[in-house]
C-alpha cells in the first residue's frame, strides 16, 4: 500500500463525519522539502476556517499513526482554490 493510500485509510471516516469530502491524498517531495496535501470538498463553499478545522482534526492522528518518517508540512485546501 502507498503512503496516499494508508492516509486515507487514516483520514476519511474522520474528515467524512465532520462532514467534508476527502476529495485527494498527495505526498511531494522537492529537494529536502516534502509536503503531505489533503484535498476537501463539502456542499457550498470550502472556507480557511473549514481547512483550519479539518487540520486540527487530523494533525492528532497524522501525530500519532506516524505514517511518514520524514518531516514534512502538511497542507489542507480545497478542491476549488485552496487554502489562501
């Protein structure tokens, strides 16, 4: 199983019952950076406060399930426009 695959397995039934759509997984390395991307949808609008909301829910189990060894940042955005 890939990385992308095992965070989902991680996230979705967490983000889905806060009632957002786990729209993609990607996990990007560039030189000695890598950053984890989580993609969420809803019905209406994806807000800064709702990838605010959806971090604070799933920084806890990204914490403690460990999946990725390296550091990395991770970046929740919208399916639409991203988080700006």
């Amino acid at each position: 199983m890939d990385i992308c695959s095992k965070i989902k397995e991680l996230l979705s039934s967490t983000i889905e019952e806060a009632g957002y759509i786990l729209d993609a997984i990607t996990f990007e390395k560039e030189g000695k950076s890598a950053v984890l991307t989580v993609v969420i949808d809803k019905k209406g609008v994806v807000t800064i406060d709702d990838c605010v909301a959806v971090t604070k829910l799933i920084n806890p189990i990204l914490d403690k399930e460990d999946p990725i060894e390296e550091s990395y940042v991770l970046d929740v955005c919208s399916k639409e426009k991203g988080c700006e």
